[in-house]
C-alpha cells in the first residue's frame, strides 16, 4: 500500500468522479493532455476520410446527429460543466468499419452504414449518440489511458506513448478488459439518463437495444460490451423508473 501511494504521488494521480454515480476514477493525466491528444487523432481520422471522400456526404443524416445532438450536449454540460469548453464536433461517414465514436472533447463521428443498416429511428439514434457522449463525460479515454500508465509501473511515459502501446499490445488491453466493460456498462447507464433528460421516450431506449440485440453487431456486442441480452434488460429496467 505504501509503495502504491508513493506510485500515486510521483506519477502525479489525481481523483475524479462519473457524474450520477459518483465512482472514483484515478487519473494520471490531465484533462487538457487527453483532450488535445484526442483531438490530434480525430483531425488525422477525420482528414484522411475527407481525403477519400468518405466524410459528410451523408447530408440528411449529418443535419439529424447535429440537430439530435444539440440537446444532448446541452444536457452532457449541465453534468459536467467543463464541457461547455469542449469544442464539439459531429460528422458522419460511410466508412463501414466506424460505427459510432465519441473521443474526449467532444468529438462525434459515427458511421451512415451502421444507422442505415439498423434502421435508426431519431429517438434511438439520440440513445446511440448518449452512450458515446456518456464516456467522455464521464472521461472513459481519460480513465483508461491512466490506467494503462498506472499498469505500467514507473517510470511514467508521456500520453502519446500510452496511446501507441494501447494500439499495439494485446496483453495491456487484456489487462484492461474489466476496466472497459465497467466503462461500457456505465455508458449504457448514464447515457440513458442524459437521453431521458434531453427528452427522449424511454420507448426509444429500450427499442435502440433491442435492435442491437437482434442485429447482433459485432462492433457494439464485442467482448468489451455486457451481453446483448443483458443490455436490453438493463434498458428495460431504466425505463421502468424513468416511468415511475
């Protein structure tokens, strides 16, 4: 214990908590560090599609995750005041491989093939947005490139070289896995509540993983996310007390 606390204080750890849950996130970086970080990957992504012509082309529905967003971000602020500084993005792509994706400070992308394919409603494109916007208020990125730091032992290394090893090494990712399904159950969770205070039905909720369900899509029923079925229950059961 005293050896991990003399970790704490030299890699400079310090305590942050999920809004509504109030969970303790130890954090080795800054929020800054992170969100200048994400935001360097998210222009090289978001260029090269733009480059391949596969960013926005989309209109119709980039104008829906802009108009569905406003309120979500609107209600992500009222939890979490700094995100009023974030310089939030949204774009859509037909790249097939890109689902949906929301990196700390606030940048959205998600994919035109993935909301076609399960036939989003506006209300359940407002629960898929949530969810992605609930891990950056809840500073997921943040959280887990600490962690990795923190698994690393000393000496401390810069940002960009945990983000490189989480990329590359299987093993550290493993190390992770608990970590990212309590991240993606939390999610689920919290982004729900920001939908619900943004207005949307529960109906909406329930319905959005339940398609997941059904569509078994590999991306957002991998290994890292609870059960489908458990999802769907956990949705279910949220509504029941949103309704109460």
């Amino acid at each position: 214990m005293y050896a991990f606390a003399i970790l704490l204080v030299v890699c400079g750890v310090a305590c942050a908590q999920v809004p509504e849950s109030g969970r303790t996130q130890e954090m080795a970086f800054s929020a800054d560090e992170v969100d200048a970080g994400m935001e360097a990957r998210y222009i090289d992504r978001t260029v090269d599609l733009a480059a391949a012509g596969k960013l926005d082309e989309d209109r119709a529905l980039l104008a829906r995750l802009r108009y569905i967003s406003a309120e979500l971000i609107r209600v992500a602020i009222e939890l979490k005041p700094e995100a009023e500084q974030w310089q939030w993005e949204v774009h859509t792509t037909s790249d097939p491989d890109i689902d949906a994706i929301c990196m700390a400070g606030g940048k959205i992308l998600v994919g035109s093939a993935f909301v076609r394919q399960l036939a989003l409603t506006d209300g359940e494109l407002a629960s898929l947005l949530a969810h992605e916007v609930a891990h950056v208020v809840a500073e997921h990125p943040r959280e887990t490139f600490s962690e990795a730091m923190l698994l690393n032992r000393l000496p401390a290394v810069p940002l960009e070289v945990v983000m490189a090893r989480l990329d590359s090494d299987l093993s550290l990712q493993i190390r992770l896995s608990g970590l990212s399904s309590l991240q993606e159950s939390e999610a689920d969770q919290l982004g729900m509540v920001l939908a619900h205070r943004a207005g949307w039905a529960a109906t909406d909720m329930v319905s959005f993983y339940r398609k997941l369900a059904d569509s078994e899509q590999s991306a957002l029923v991998g290994s890292a996310y609870p059960a489908s079925a458990s999802r769907l229950s956990m949705a279910q059961g949220m509504a029941r007390l949103f309704d109460d």
